[in-house]
C-alpha cells in the first residue's frame, strides 16, 4: 500500500498535537499577546476566546492555502515528469524525519529547512504591524493569516507530507488537521498552558514525539515502500 493513503487526516492532527511544543516557541508570543492587550473585566474570557479563535483560524486557513498551492504545483509536475512523485516523498520522508531530529534534540538542521522561506516572511513580517495592537476579532484573524507564513519546520514537514495527498482538497484538508491538533497549545491558558510548557521542557515527551516523526519519516521513504510491497 502507498505511504499517502496512510497520510490519514487523524495522523496530521496527531502530528500537529504532538508538535505543540514547537508551535510554542514559534507561535505562542504572538498568541499570548493576544490575551494580555484585552482590558481585565466583565466579559474577558469570551473576548480572549474570540480573538484566539479568530488568530488561529486564519493561521490554520494560511496552512491549507499553501497545501493547496503547493498540491496544485506538484500535480500539475507529476503528470509531465513521473518520477517527480518519488522525488516529492523523499523529501516529504526526510523532512519529517529532520523534524523528529529536532523535535528529540539530537541534531537542529530543521532551521537550515526554515530559512527557505525566510524571504518571502521578511516581506510579510512588516504587514503584520498594521494589525497591531489588535483591537477586534477581525485583526486577529488578519493576523493569524499573515502569521500562518511564518518560516517553520513543523509546517513545512508536514506540507511534504500533504503534497503526496491524491488531490487538492485533500492537501488542503491535511493541513487543516494538522492545525487543529496544534490548538490545544495556543489555546490553553491557565493550568493547560503550564502542562503544554512543561511537556516542552520534558525530554522524555520530546524525545517520543521526535521518535514517532522519524518513524512517519521513514514508512514515507520510497525504498521502504517498494520493500513493503
């Protein structure tokens, strides 16, 4: 059986779950931001809820864009070159398994993987400014869509993945999940957040998550499929 058909969207949002602690470093600032520049008072939970969803479902509908255009890029190639489908899962395959070096913290080559889209975040970093401080819901989803480009290697390793789904929407779908299982780390607060940021820091956890990416990583290579098969 082909490595995309065990790409199940319940996999990405384990992935994206696991991954949480990463999104932390990159995303947790922003979002906790979010929270502190909302005045303390009569209805807080519900506006702080408001913007975190709103934050985070355009992050996660970014996700699902670039999936698209890259699953519109790599299909579109695949039909004129066949053996671009082996080249895309060995790197979706190494990505992933660079991933769980990091992730482990035996080895940080997934920041040379994060520099790749560095270009295009410097152009866009400066339009997130007009967004700040965020005063209403629709900031933060303008944010969150803008923040979605941000250079990272969770995002990146798991489009790889994404890029080998059989269709567009099932691409964009992919990333979809895999942002939903990235929410419980931004939206947590209180006694959430302090587990999420504990796990962080837990090497045991870290060294498991790393372990199960390099493992998805490998099962994604093309040599272990032809042996598979």
């Amino acid at each position: 059986m082909s490595p995309e058909l065990y790409l199940s969207y319940p996999s990405a949002f384990i992935i994206g779950l696991l991954g949480s602690t990463h999104c932390l470093g990159m995303c947790g600032g922003i979002s906790a931001s979010l929270s502190m520049a909302l005045p303390v008072g009569k209805g807080f939970r519900l506006r702080q809820s408001l913007m975190l969803l709103a934050f985070n479902s355009g992050r996660i509908a970014s996700y699902a864009l670039i999936a698209a255009l890259v699953a519109v890029l790599s299909t579109t190639a695949a039909d004129q070159w066949a053996q671009l489908a082996t080249v895309l899962r060995s790197i979706a395959g190494l990505l992933l398994i660079v991933m769980g070096l990091s992730m482990g913290q035996w080895w940080q080559g997934i920041r040379y993987v994060e520099r790749i889209g560095a270009p295009l975040w410097k152009h866009l970093s400066p339009i997130t400014r007009r967004f700040l401080p965020v005063n209403h819901a629709g900031h933060a989803l303008a944010l969150g869509a803008l923040w979605g480009w941000l250079p990272c290697g969770l995002v990146y390793s798991t489009l790889g993945w994404a890029a080998l789904q059989p269709t567009v929407g099932s691409a964009a779908l992919t990333m979809v999940f895999f942002g939903l299982g990235t929410l419980p780390s931004m939206l947590g607060t209180g006694y959430a957040a302090s587990w999420i940021s504990g796990l962080k820091s837990n090497k045991t956890f870290r060294k498991f998550t790393g372990i199960l990416l390099i493992f998805f990583g490998l099962w994604t290579l093309p040599m272990l499929t032809m042996t598979s098969h």
